[in-house]
C-alpha cells in the first residue's frame, strides 16, 4: 500500500469510529468530554470573576501598560489579529496569540505543548520579557496592597494575595470560557439538520470523508492537541518549535495543532501568524506544505475545486461561535 492510502484508509477509520462511539439513541451524538478542574483549584463564581478581572487588569504588567486581554480579546474569540502579540514598551512576541476558548479542554498549554496546566501557564507571560515584563515579587506586593484584590483572596482562598492566588484565579476564569454553539454544534450534536446550508455540508464532508482533515483536526475540538511539523517552512530560522523544549533534532518545526473552532475570527494563521487568510492555509496544505526531514506523513498534495473550496471556507464558517460574548458587551 501506499503511504497516502494508508493514511487515506486510517482517516475512513478514525472518522467511522467517532461516528460509531458518540452517536445516541436520538440520532444526535453525544455530549462533549468534561472539563476536569484540578483537585486543588475547584471552580466556583467568586473565584472565576476574580480572575476576570485580573485578566482585565493592565496592573499585571510592567508601567501597567497591558494586560492578559491586550492579546486575548473576546471580539476576536480571544485573539489579537496580529502576526506576532505585541507586549510592554513595544515589544513583541516571537509567536502567534492563540484563541483561550476551550482552554479547559486543553492537556497541554502553549505551542511546544509542554505545560500541563492552565495554573502554570497563567504565570508565563506576566514575567516573560517581551510580553508583560513584571518581577513576580513586585507585582504580589502591588495586588496585595489593592484592597478589592486583598479581600477576595481572603474571602475565596482564606490567605494573603499571593502567587497561588492569581495562578488560580486567571485559570478558573479561564476554564469558563466555552465556545460549543457553532451551527455546526447545532447540525452535528443537537441533529438540527438545517442548521447547516448545503455548502457548509458539502464542506463538511470534503474535510472529514475526503481529504481526511478530520486526522489532524479531529471534533469535536477540531484538534488532536498534538505538535507536528506541518512542513509550514523548510528551514525553521530562530524559532524551531518543540526543539527548544528537549533539543531533540525530530522536534525541530512542531506545533501544537490549533483547534479550527472560530476559525473565522482568528486570522492571521500558523504559529507565527504568517498565513493571512483561510484561502492561503488551504493553498499550504494543497500543495503538501514545503519540504522538511520532520513534516508529518499526514500532510500530502490535494487538488480540489474553485466550488469545493468555496464549501470548505463556508464549513470552516460554520465553526464560529461568539455565544461567549454576551458576558463581554
């Protein structure tokens, strides 16, 4: 066999499976997997609005100049639409602002994929140079001093504001931020069969049952969380991806797989935001990417149609949900 009918047959295989395993008596398939809250950080509603607000807050940040939300609007499905996230006095990231919707879903945080935790990541870009730039020391004692932030801690944690506090905080506000009422939710899981025009369906099935986009992208997170090299470059320059993480030479180009969910909303694309619309992400991945001795076997050539890929644009369309931004007006 060859490699591409392997692969060709493994998605048949994948997409049949999910089909099988999910689908209820009713007809619609079932319930999306449980957000798991660690033992030691239960969610509860003071603790989740107390973490909005700090997220809001430019207070974390070096001359209180941004905060989380600078790079995670709820306009933009909590993105910035910009290439790379611009940080305090200028700077800039090296990297694309993913989407924080679903984030409670995620097994691993950032694009190495190798955080396991939605409190330790909360403490990455407060202290990172080119993001927020803030000594952690400095910034507990000038929260510590704000009243409203020194009796929630109490009120919430029963201690000091300290860095368990904001860690906790940011990351329950976080895990309450869902975004699973895309047309396609409604079409798909709630089997309301005209929620979908006849394109958005012609697109679904050209993703799922012929171009098996389902291996990579797979619902009902439309990721499989995993870094591959998606031959994006042949040379990677400064930033080499998951290389960085082990200086292993086979991770050289991986990056998380983002999920396709709001896709619509937030463009520029790829890890570096160097892809500015979805026709181009498709025109990368028709043409099988660019060479390189670590892109993944699943990104192989296809040809498809000006109408096909009309109908795949409206399926990627249908993915949009911004239900979550009712609590952000």
């Amino acid at each position: 066999m060859t490699i591409r009918f392997l692969l060709i047959l493994g998605g048949i295989v994948s997409v049949s499976l999910f089909l099988t395993e999910c689908k209820s008596s009713s007809g619609s398939v079932s319930l999306y997997p449980t957000i798991e809250h660690p033992a030691d950080n239960p969610s509860s509603e003071a603790k989740i609005e107390l973490g909005r607000k700090l997220f809001f807050d430019t207070r974390l940040s070096k001359g209180d100049a941004i905060a989380c939300v600078s790079c995670h609007r709820p306009d933009f499905a909590f993105t910035d639409r910009i290439p790379l996230s611009q940080g305090v006095e200028g700077r800039h990231t090296e990297r694309n602002s993913p989407s924080v919707l679903n984030a409670g879903y995620l097994p691993t945080v950032m694009f190495d994929a190798h955080i396991e935790t939605l409190e330790k990541q909360a403490i990455v870009p407060i202290q990172e140079h080119v993001e927020m730039d803030m000594d952690m020391k400095t910034l507990l004692n000038k929260l510590r001093a704000i009243p409203e932030y020194s009796e929630a801690a109490r009120e919430i944690f029963d201690r000091d504001f300290d860095a368990w506090v904001l860690t906790r905080s940011i990351s329950a506000f976080q895990r309450s931020l869902i975004s699973l009422n895309s047309r396609f939710d409604q079409y798909y899981y709630q089997n309301e069969k005209s929620a979908l025009t006849d394109s958005e369906k012609r697109g679904w099935k050209l993703f799922s049952k012929e171009l098996y986009c389902t291996e990579c992208h797979a619902p009902p997170m439309f990721t499989n969380y995993e870094p591959i090299n998606n031959g994006l470059y042949s040379d990677y320059g400064k930033d080499k991806g998951r290389f960085r993480i082990h200086n292993d030479s086979t991770d050289i180009g991986k990056f998380k797989v983002p999920s396709l969910r709001n896709i619509d909303l937030t463009h520029p694309y790829m890890h570096d935001g160097s892809v500015r619309t979805l026709e181009d992400v498709i025109a990368h991945y028709s043409k099988g990417g660019n060479p390189h001795k670590n892109k993944d076997e699943r990104i192989v050539p296809f040809s498809i149609s000006d109408d096909e890929q009309t109908d795949l644009i409206h399926f990627f369309e249908a993915l949009t949900d911004t239900s979550y931004m009712k609590d952000f007006r």
